[in-house]
C-alpha cells in the first residue's frame, strides 16, 4: 500500500498555446520520466503522440503520465487548449484533485483559459498558477496577476517575482525563503544557482512577501494574532496557511517561468507537493440513486472503504480497448469481479495499467487515488460510468456534457467500407461523448456532428488514417431549432372503429412556450377520473416523441410545456395505445397554431486583433450579424467578445486572417439559441423542402 499522503493527482489546463505541453514535457524530463525533452513544434512531445497532434502542434486528447518529486508520485493529466475539445478538460477535472493553470505572459488570460477555469470552479479543484513564457516579447508578470482578478474574479497569492523580463529573464526570486534562483544560458533545468536577492529588487521582494504573508496568516486565527503583534510565523506554519488556502480555493498560489527555456519548473513541482492537496484532503464525490438524486452518502477515499471508481475517458489504442478509471475508495487486483453500476453487468478484471501517454506498465494492483488504464473491457463502459463492488453498488455523481452545435454528412468513397466505417466511429462515439452519429431516416446519409469545424476536421481524419475509411465529406449543417411563441389551448380526439375492438382517447390540453433551456415539460391536471391516470404516461411519451420533428422543417423542438387538463376514454375501447395516438395528432395539429418559428444557434465568439484591424474586424462581425458585446485593450493587440450565428462564421479563420496579415485568432463556444430573422428562416425552410423532394425523386 501506498501512503496516500504521497499522492498528487493533478491536471494542466490553459489557452491554446499557452504552454501546457512543454510545461509537461519539462516535469517528465526534471522528474527523470524522460531523458530528451520533445518539443511541440517540432511533433516530439510526449504525450502528444497522435499523428495528428504531432502534425498541427495542438493537443487533441488528455494523456496522462505518472512521475515521482521528492518521493511524492504525480499523476499528471496534460489536456487540450482548443475550445473544440474542451470535454477533455471537463472529464479530466472531474477526476482530478489539483490542477496548474497555465497563463501565457504577454497573451495573459484569453478566452479558452476562462472557460477551463469555469470548468475547475464547478469540479472544486484547487489550482496553482504558472505564467509561462516570460520570455517572450510583451510579457508582463504583474499584468497577468492584475487580469486573473479581473477576468477570472481569483486571488492569486504572488509567491515568486521574476528577475529580468522579455530577452532579460534568468530567473525568479522566492519571496518566502528570499532567495534567487538563477538559470544559465545553457536551457539545461537542473543548471541553476540559488543566491541573495538582486539588490535592486529588495524592496520590491518585501512588499510583495508581506503582502503573501497577511493574505496567507488570514487562514488561522492564531497565526494571525501573533503576526498582529508583531510576531513573524514560522516557514512551517506559513506553509500550513498556504496550503490550507490553496485547497479551500481561497487564493491560488502563483508562479512565473519560461518552460520553453527550462526556467522555474521546479519551483512549480515543488509548489504541487507543498501546497495542492493529496486524495484524502478533497471534498469526497457525492454518491447518487440510479435517479442521479444525491443520497447524501460520499465516497470517502480510503484503502478500507469498498471499491469505487469513474470511468472517465474511453480510447482505443494499438493495444485494445482502454478505460482510464479513477480509483476513489478500495482497492483493485488482477481477477477481481467489479459492477458496472450504469449496466448492471459485472466483469472480472484481466489486465491493468499505468499509463506513460502511449507506453503502459502493467500493474497487479492498484488503490484508492490511483488513475489507471484497465484493458479490454467489455460491459460497454462509457465515459462518467461508475465501477463499484458488486456488493456494494453505488453511483458516483455522474458527467454532463455539452451538445454538439456542428454536423456534416459523410458516405464512404468506396462503397466496401461502409461497415467498416460503422465499427470505427462506434468506436470513436464511445472514446467521445461530445461526438454524435446518426442516420438521416430520408437520404440514408451518415451524419456526423461535433463541438466545431477542427473538430469533425480531426475526426473525419482519424477515420481516413487509423481506421482506413476515406470520406467524402458535406457541407457543414447549422443544429437549428423550433419553438412555439403563442400558448394555445385545444383538444383531440382520436377514434377508429372497424371490425373488432376499437380506440379511443379524448384529450383536452394546453400547449405554451417553456422557459429557455427548459426542453419538454408535461403535467397533468385532469380531475374526477375523465383520463384514466394510468393512461398519462402514453400521452406523455406521445407528445415526446413528436418533439423530435417540428412542424417547419422537421427541427427538433425546444421548450414546450403541455398541460392535459381534461378529456374522455371508452370503457372497452380506450388503451395505452389510443391514447398515445391521440397525443401524436394533437401534436400535429396544435403546434402550427402556436406561432411557430425557427431558431438558431448563437455562438460566443471572442476575436484577438492587431490595434490597426479593429474597425474591419468589428465591421466584419457586424455583417455576420454577430452583437458586439465588449472589447478590451491588451499589450499586443484587442480582443473583441461576440454573439454571432453559428451559420455565418463557417470558414471564418480565412477571413479573419486575411483582414488582420495572419495575425489575427478568435475561439467561439456554444452560447445559447435565439430567433432567426425572417429572410433566413424562409431560406431554410426552402432548402429543407428541397431536400425532401430531390429524395422523394
């Protein structure tokens, strides 16, 4: 058994290009993992190892790797930036007790970094922050501190100040031992020298120590007291206060380097040790009923407990399948029988590992606060499954993620590889949970849809190259909507008479538009036994299953509330069925009434601009139909935040780097729906009439 103690599970999440693989790369290399340093741009990383990842120089999925600092063992997990692949920082957070959030020093807090450290906020993981790239022309230690506040509303506890800047920068100094520690020119990370604060920098160091000393002594009353008085605490329990703040998530101890350079990782690692917290310091996860209602019971981390575990990320690799699972309580041997709580199946357990990013090290055993990789498995894991004793099953407070906003259709140039084509995006479905496949029930076309362009980009280019499928691929196509915007109140009967028994059902209802984001809602107010209860649950699912093909032009439709408040059956005639049928035609005939209209995905666009493109970039914008919601100055340039439909920001990279010489980059997410105007909504309703008929041919 291991001490649990020792254990770090941590996380590093930041912007694209902020630094996160490189970060990585240098703890491997300082931890003795690796004796080469890969670098990004050259597609040498480590844990960047999918051909794809190696060729464009992003990550595309969260690896993890295992290393050891000063006899403390860290699972680390480095993830995507691009805000296409965001779920890979949700589910990886999810699992994760600590985290490093890594800032760029002349870009500072751009738009991907706010949405990842959303994502830490509602996981309730404790962070460091590392501004990377101090190196860099325009870099500014101080400001990025400043827009952490600003932008993210978070305390950054300025542990170290940085000496020299841009070409200058050769080191950092502590602020609590008061010491430099200074890199020389040869990038190696152990060839440093620890010496006395630069003279220059004295006053500054000790303002800013005082400062992190009053914010840190605020976690004990005691401590606090004694420094009032004049008493200076002790190292010992300056870092007790650090730590106990760091996990509570009141402030977030923060550091600065250049991982590119190799400068000020090991202040980092030793950051991970001293001040993120161990698996049994975390808040336990909740445990729920099969409902997802929160049973008030936790699974607490601990060898002695009974087993538990999340599946948090499915992959399929030259070795087989693989279940990245993250042990909560238990423990877990080669040959044990595990429930899978989701299916109620149960499954011995063949072979485990630890993962290296693609290497593995096959393991006998494992416990609590361990992530492991479990091969084969084959009771249709998917990813936020729990995995518990079969004696003891429970459900860990389950994943949500978010819709996909994007679809292509996509056919098999070789008509062989249809099947083909079918098992491998099964595969990439279960590895994904933001990936959706399905088939147009008219043309018989596959259809794809993702979280954007890059994407189903990637997607469409795994299955041409790992799986040997190649595609031709669709135009993209809009996930549009329909909704009602009238309440109207109606009734229906349904009634057939020939031969035999009959049906029969008389429903009287109202229809009216939901709150935004509320889907489907149904109630029944029917009084004095005119609708049997027992029949309420076949409207119900009578009025569901319309709602997958609206009235316009066959949109699924959002936000309807139905209320049944009265209506008739037949002693003999009348059946679950009947009913079901009465509620299917009461669909189709009241919702035309309800002022239907279409709506369309809007997309929170954020657009990084050189200062001399502003005008054409927010001119652009505005022909897009994109609102403009506020614009901010920066060092390097302006970033302009947007609403804008997803329908007019297709290939819109190309456009933005021809207005801005290349220099110009934007990141969009999902926001939320809204009305299309007129003119767009007849358009689409004409296209989608005219797919039906060239079909219909």
């Amino acid at each position: 058994m291991s001490d649990l103690s020792h254990y770090r599970n941590i996380g590093i999440f930041a912007h694209v290009d902020a630094g996160k693989t490189t970060t990585t790369e240098r703890i491997l290399k300082l931890t003795g993992q690796i004796h080469k340093t890969g670098e990004v741009h050259d597609g040498e990383s480590t844990t960047d190892f999918m051909e794809q990842e190696a060729e464009r120089g992003i990550t595309i999925q969260s690896a993890a790797v295992s290393c050891f600092w000063k006899d403390h063992r860290l699972n680390v997990i480095d993830t995507p930036g691009h805000v296409d692949f965001t779920v890979e920082v949700y589910r990886s957070l999810k699992v994760l007790d600590g985290g490093i959030g890594v800032f760029c020093g002349s870009g500072g807090v751009e738009p991907q970094s706010e949405t990842n450290w959303r994502y830490a906020n509602e996981s309730e993981v404790a962070r460091i922050i590392f501004v990377n790239k101090l190196d860099r022309i325009g870099a500014d230690f101080l400001r990025v501190v400043q827009q952490t506040k600003d932008v993210l509303a978070a305390n950054p506890l300025v542990m170290v100040l940085p000496i020299g800047i841009e070409d200058d920068f050769v080191g950092v100094v502590d602020l609590l031992t008061r010491k430099a520690f200074i890199w020389d020119d040869t990038g190696l990370p152990e060839n440093f020298e620890i010496t006395d604060v630069p003279a220059d920098m004295v006053d500054l160091v000790e303002e800013w120590r005082e400062k992190l000393i009053e914010t840190a002594v605020e976690q004990d009353d005691d401590i606090m007291e004694a420094y009032m008085e004049g008493e200076e605490p002790s190292m010992e329990d300056i870092k007790m206060c650090i730590r106990k703040g760091t996990r509570t998530m009141d402030f977030f101890p923060t550091y600065c380097g250049s991982a590119f350079k190799n400068k000020g990782v090991q202040n980092i690692l030793d950051a991970v040790v001293d001040y993120l917290p161990s698996p049994d310091e975390v808040d336990p996860q909740p445990l729920t009923d099969e409902e997802g209602e929160p049973t008030g019971k936790f699974a607490i981390v601990s060898t002695t407990e009974s087993f538990k575990a999340l599946a948090f990320k499915i992959s399929d690799d030259r070795f087989g399948a693989l279940t990245f699972v993250r042990i909560y309580s238990g423990t877990l041997k080669k040959g044990d029988t595990i429930l899978n709580a989701a299916t109620g199946k149960t499954e011995r357990i063949g072979r485990m590992c630890e993962m290296q990013a693609d290497e593995r090290k096959e393991l006998a055993f494992a416990q609590a606060g361990d992530i492991i990789a479990i091969v084969g498995m084959k009771t249709n894991v998917q990813t936020g499954h729990t995995l518990c004793d079969p004696k003891d099953p429970i459900i860990l407070e389950a994943m949500v993620f978010p819709t996909p906003v994007i679809s292509i259709s996509v056919t098999p140039k070789d008509k062989g590889s249809t099947e083909k084509m079918g098992i491998a995006i099964g595969k990439m479905v279960a590895e994904d949970p933001t990936f959706k496949v399905e088939t147009d029930q008219d043309s018989g076309e596959t259809i794809l849809s993702g979280m954007g362009e890059l994407h189903l980009d990637i997607k469409v280019d795994i299955l041409k190259r790992t799986y040997g499928v190649d595609l031709e691929v669709g135009q993209p196509q809009v996930a549009y909507r329909e909704t009602i915007t009238a309440e109207i109140d109606d009734s229906y009967t349904h009634k057939k008479q020939s031969g035999g028994s009959g049906q029969y059902g008389k429903i009287d209802y109202k229809i009216k538009p939901g709150e935004p984001g509320s889907g489907f809602v149904f109630t029944s107010s029917v009084v004095g036994g005119n609708v049997p209860k027992e029949f309420f649950p076949a409207i119900e699912k009578g009025f569901k299953s319309m709602m997958e093909t609206g009235t316009l032009a066959g949109f699924p439709v959002l936000d309807v509330e139905i209320e049944v408040y009265d209506g008739g059956f037949h002693a003999v005639d009348s059946s679950a069925i009947a009913f079901e049928i009465a509620a299917k035609g009461a669909f189709r005939q009241s919702i035309p009434k309800a002022s239907p209209q279409l709506i369309e995905p809007i997309m929170a666009v954020d657009v990084f601009t050189p200062d001399d493109h502003v005008g054409d970039v927010i001119g652009d914008l505005n022909r897009r139909r994109g609102m403009i919601k506020d614009q901010e100055a920066g060092v390097t340039g302006v970033r302009v935040k947007a609403d804008v439909p997803l329908s007019e920001m297709f290939g819109y990279i190309g456009s933005l780097r021809t207005m801005t010489s290349g220099r110009g980059q934007f990141s969009m997410e999902f926001s939320h729906y809204l009305p299309c105007p007129n003119s767009v909504a007849e358009k689409v309703m004409e296209d989608e009439k005219a797919k039906k008929a060239a079909k219909n041919k």
